[in-house]
C-alpha cells in the first residue's frame, strides 16, 4: 500500500425513504491522526459535505448507515484522494479523485458524498465531476479545475528581413522573448519583446562609400488569435520599435561616422505552427513607419552623393523557431 501522507475516516448514515416520521440521514465522522497536518481535518470535510447535502448531519458512532472512508495520499509530489463507500449490505466501492492539491481533492471528494446523498447536479461554482468505471470495480474520478488556464512562457530565434534600413531589404536575425494566455479564446493575448539586427549594407556614391547599420529592440502586442484552439493559429499584432540607424563612410576626403535613433510603429500578422508540444514555428509579415527621418550623403549636398533616406513606410518578414513552456 502507498504512503499515505493524511488519512481520513469519515462514516454517513442515510434514513429510512418513505416511512413516516422518518429521520433525517446522519453524516457520522471521527478522525485518525495524521502526520500531513497540512492537509484538511475530519471537520473540515464533515463541514463541505454538510454544506452541499441538506440531507447530513452529525451522528454517532454506534448508528448504522452508508459509510464513506477518505484517504489522501501524496505521490511524487501530486496529491490524490481515495474514497471508499461501504454499503449496508457489505459492499464497498472506491472511488479516485486527483488534484492539485489537498483543498481541490478534499472539495472534490465532500461533491462525489453529497451526489450520493442528495442525488441531483451540482451548483454551478463546483468543479465539474467525470466518472472513469474501471473493470476491478474502481471509480476514477477526475475534477475539471474550474480556474482559468495560466500563461505560458516561450523564447526562440529566428531570421529577419527588413526593408526601410537601407536601400535594399537587408537580412538579418534576432531573438525573442514572449507570454501567452493559454485559454481557448479568441481573445488571448501574446506579449512579445525581441532584438534585431541586419547585416550592413555599402552604398557606393561619386563622392564616397557608406556603410549602413540597423539594430532594434521591438515589442509586440497580440491580443486575438485564431482560431481559438489549433496547432495552426493566427495572431493579428502592434509592434513598436526603438533602435539606431548608423552610418559611416569611406573612400572619401572627410571619412566620418553619423547615427541616429530608429523609432517606428506598425502592425504584422503572425502566423504560429505547433508541430510538436513545446514547439512553434512562427511566421511574420508586417509594415513599419519610421517616425524619425534620416538621410545619409556625402558633400556636395546633391542626390547623386545622398547614400540614402528613410522611406515613408517599411516592410518586414519574419522565420523563427521558438520553445514554449506552458
């Protein structure tokens, strides 16, 4: 027999149906010392399954009736309730509930005793209850945990193309660091936080050659995605960029270095793909606007020596594989 971490014994009496003047059934309980002092009492119990049957109340021990003995046990650091009900003539079944923890079992476990005593569904705050009947006789019961699902971490890298940075679309590649919900809704966001670079590109011009450089740091904000629940989803997002434009010339007179801030806005469609658990392959297609103008020449000031400026609007593309831990 396993460890059992906490040991309950609980024992409930129902009355005789249909003669009259009968007694109201009795929930009769007593408890066994326990070394899990963190887990619930016999009171404890005796109090939720008394709170969701009209139908228990406190005995005493010498009164006969349908008994119920409650373990919890503890294994590999999950927790799981038994509960054994012994019949008046004999019989006994048993009946499994994992959860979280020894709250969740225990509430799981008075639900099951109350169904029996008071035959009826469950109020609509109690997790919902699935019977599992195995060949041995044994009911396995699992609790569908009524909290909303958590959010999970993800991190990956991945290639980038960029336009708007130089004259021609540059590649490049980056990292990125996100936080998803995980619940099966449309609406459910993804933050992301990523750093990017491409590699330089050299502008040649009459007066001289310059050597364009960009990097960025981009936060990205999705809050839908569809469909709601898929491997294969789409996620409609708001980027936001800060970084640096940075050029520097040669084969010149004056050779010299400029740079400035890189601030742009835009939004992108992200496609996710879920080949396996804890992997997505990531797509991304989207457009910018630089909020801040450069332009890059050589002396004479004339289009001819100008290496180059920023456009009124850049296109980006993204490939990226990324691990994700829920």
């Amino acid at each position: 027999m396993k460890r059992a971490i906490g040991l309950l014994a609980l024992a409930v009496l129902l009355g005789t149906r249909g003669a009259p003047g009968a007694e109201r059934a009795t929930t009769i309980f007593w408890v066994v010392p326990s070394v899990a002092t963190r887990c619930p009492t016999g009171e404890d119990f005796a109090a939720e399954l008394m709170r969701r049957s009209q139908h228990a109340r406190l005995g005493r021990p010498e009164e006969a009736g349908l008994v119920f003995r409650v373990e919890l046990l503890e294994e590999h650091g999950a927790t799981r309730g038994r509960l054994t009900v012994r019949e008046r003539d004999g019989r006994e079944t048993v009946r499994v509930v994992p959860g979280a923890d020894c709250r969740e079992v225990m509430i799981g476990l008075s639900v099951i005793a109350a169904v029996l005593l008071d035959p009826g569904v469950p109020s609509d705050d109690e997790p919902s209850v699935q019977r599992i009947e195995s060949s041995a006789g044994v009911s396995r019961t699992r609790i569908a945990r009524s909290t909303s699902p958590g959010w999970g971490f993800g991190a990956g890298a991945g290639l980038l193309f960029q336009t708007g940075v130089a004259p021609s679309a540059r590649p490049g590649a980056g990292v990125e660091a996100h936080i998803a919900s995980g619940a099966p809704r449309v609406v459910s966001p993804l933050f992301a936080l990523g750093a990017y670079y491409t590699l330089a590109e050299a502008v040649p011009t009459p007066s001289g050659t310059a050597e364009l450089n960009w990097w960025t740091v981009r936060a990205s904000a999705c809050p839908f995605r569809w469909p709601k629940q898929s491997d294969l989803t789409l996620r409609p997002c708001a980027l936001f960029d800060i970084g640096r434009l940075a050029g520097s010339g040669s084969e010149t007179v004056d050779e010299r270095s400029q740079s400035g801030p890189w601030l742009g806005m835009g939004g992108s469609a992200r496609i996710e793909v879920a080949p396996v658990g804890g992997l997505l392959i990531t797509l991304e297609a989207g457009a910018l606007v630089p909020l801040i103008p450069h332009r890059f020449f050589f002396a004479p000031d004339n289009p001819e020596n100008t290496a180059f400026s920023t456009p009124t609007a850049a296109a980006l593309g993204r490939f990226a594989l990324v691990g994700r831990f829920e």
